[in-house]
C-alpha cells in the first residue's frame, strides 16, 4: 500500500488518517535540524506499516530539504539504525 502522508508544516508534524484514527509523527525544527519527539500510531491501526511510512516521510524531507535530524523519538532512533541510508542525516 503506498500513503501519501501529508506535512503540516504550521504543526511541524507528518500525518496520515487510517480509518478515521490520526498518526503523527511530530517534530520541532531549529537551526536547520529536525528534532523528531513523536511517532503516534493508535492502537487499533497499528501493525500496518504506518509509523515506518511517517518516520521514511520525515527523513526524506529532511534531507530533501538540507535538514539534519536528531531522532529524540525512540522509534525514529530505531528507525535509522535499521535504515543505514539515513545515517548520514544524524546531527
């Protein structure tokens, strides 16, 4: 399945409706890095992929973007370590 996960830019957050429950992954941006604080996927849509599809929205955003990133958020830190091609992103 391909998502097409929306940026909120005003919100600093990447979200996606999954059958009307909202998952988030939320940041803060300061001097060109991406603190990345929150991976929110409710519990009856969770096991789908959802959270990998955010946190992939947020890291080639970053980098599309000259952002580096500070992955705060435990997932997202998990995220990369198993995604070696963003390594080159961690501030």
């Amino acid at each position: 399945m391909t998502r097409t996960i929306r940026h909120d830019e005003a919100h600093q957050r990447f979200e996606w409706t999954e059958e009307g429950h909202r998952c988030v992954l939320d940041y803060v941006l300061a001097d060109g890095v991406a603190a990345f604080t929150h991976t929110g996927v409710p519990r009856p849509v969770e096991g789908r992929g959802i959270a990998a599809d955010l946190v992939r929205a947020g890291l080639d955003t970053a980098r599309a973007r000259g952002w580096r990133v500070d992955p705060v958020c435990s997932y997202v830190a998990a995220f990369m370590r198993r995604h070696p091609e963003y390594q080159d992103l961690l501030d």
